[in-house]
C-alpha cells in the first residue's frame, strides 16, 4: 500500500515539524516565520517519523506545560506584588527573579505563536495538496479553515497583551525581545512605583495566557481530530477500491462444459 505509506509519512513530517518549530522558539523567538522553508522540504522528503496521533499529542503536552508554567508565574507575581506592598522596593537579588520570570512569559508567548503559525500553516499546504482535505466540512464558525483560525488567535492574543501594556503606559515594543524587556524592566526597577507597575502587568499578562493556552490546546485537538478522520477516510476509500479490484481479477472464468463439441466437418 504505498499511497498510505506516503501520506501518513508525509502528515506526520508536518506535525514533527511544527514540533521542531515549538522546540527552537525560546531560542530563536519571533522567528516562526522561518518556517515556511521547513514545510517545503517535508514535501519533497517526508519521511515516517510518527503516527499523527503521537505527534498530535505531544503539541498538547507542549501546550500543557506552557499553561502551567504560565499558571506558576502569574502566582509568583502575585507573591512579589504582596511583599513589595510592604517594603519601599524589592531587593535586588529578588527583583532579578522578577526579571527573570517575565523574561520567561515572554518566551511563553512566542512559544505560543510558533505553534499556531506552525499548526496553520500545515492547514494551509494540506489545503493546497489534497482536494479531499480542502472540501472537508469541519465544525468551525462560518466554514473558517483552520488557518485563519489560527490567524485570528494569534491577532487576538498580541492585540490583548499590547492592551495590557498600554493601560500601564507602556508599549509593545519595550517587551518584544530578551534585549528590550530586559532593559525596560531595569529601568522600572528603581522605583516602587515601577517595579508595582511591572508586576502587575505581568501578573495580568501571565493570566491572560493562561487562558489563551488553553483556547490554543482546544484548535490544535480540534485539528487533530480532524486530520485523522480525513485519513481514516481517505484510507478506506483506497481500501474499497483495492477490495473491489480484487474481487473483479480473481474472479473464477465461467465454465465452458457442456456445450456441443466442436468438430471438424471435411
């Protein structure tokens, strides 16, 4: 059966890909949009690295742990928040905690745009490549495909951080890399009034991520789910075919018995 070979192989290099993608971002943040190369060579040489299934589910483990990591720092925070209340400012060795700690939500959200734009843009070439799975109905709002999807969640997430960061008088760009965050938090740091305002942004950052991790958790299992059914379908459509031309080639001839011998008539 080399067509199922080929297309489970070719599936599960995109998933495996969009994993490779979530590993590198805390290294190579904001850079997701590297990947479109990556899609390209998993269609030219996909190989069979792991079920859809197996790969599927260590995106939600990924996305799991980010939530949780999340949830741990939004409590640290607040922790932060309740001591600053009562001292002029937070020592410096546990202020570089607190930088430490929004350095790392940082890195929890580009983690979290790296598997959407990597989770839509598998949608989109499977899209491109295979009729069937472009014409499959799916249970998203207004026939959207799981691309602008993911598109939307994304555009929703920064427009609520950037939100968050402008009620505090502040900017998107101070926190769009290691580097400006860094130098934007030690600017806040010799304040009370700063290091408040930090916290509480992170803390409010940190909540909204975990809930937009978990809406993330949701579409990647949606898509999952229907990534399987197409190839399930796919697969006994090609199944029924291969019965039927069996059943057509190793049919038995009809007899010829029992007519009238021919003869030679001189």
């Amino acid at each position: 059966m080399p067509q199922r070979c080929s297309k489970l192989s070719w599936l599960a290099g995109l998933t495996a890909t969009a994993m490779t993608v979530v590993a590198i971002a805390p290294a190579h943040a904001g850079t997701a949009t590297g990947a479109a190369t990556e899609w390209t060579q998993v269609l030219n040489n996909g190989e069979l690295v792991s079920l859809v299934g197996q790969s599927g589910e260590q995106i939600q483990n990924q996305l799991t742990q980010i939530s949780q990591l999340a949830q741990q720092i939004e409590t640290q925070l607040n922790i932060y928040q309740n001591l600053l209340q009562n001292t002029a400012t937070l020592p410096s060795h546990m202020w570089g905690q607190v930088e430490s700690d929004l350095n790392q939500l940082r890195s929890i959200i580009d983690q979290g745009q790296s598997i959407a734009f990597s989770m839509g843009n598998a949608d989109d070439v499977l899209q491109q490549r295979f009729q069937s799975y472009a014409t499959l109905k799916t249970n998203l709002p207004s026939n959207e495909t799981f691309s602008s999807t993911y598109q939307t969640w994304s555009d929703t997430n920064r427009d609520t951080i950037a939100s968050t960061l402008n009620a505090a008088s502040l900017t998107a760009d101070q926190f769009e890399s290691e580097e400006t965050t860094m130098s934007s938090l030690r600017s806040m740091s010799e304040t009370a009034d700063g290091q408040m305002k930090a916290l509480q942004v992170g803390h409010q950052i940190a909540a909204q991520q975990v809930a937009q991790m978990q809406k993330l958790r949701g579409l990647v299992s949606q898509q999952m789910t229907m990534m399987g059914t197409w190839l399930q379908t796919e697969q006994t459509d090609k199944d029924l075919a291969q019965a039927r031309r069996e059943k057509f080639f190793g049919a038995t001839a009809p007899s010829t018995s029992g007519g009238e011998k021919m003869k030679v008539e001189w």
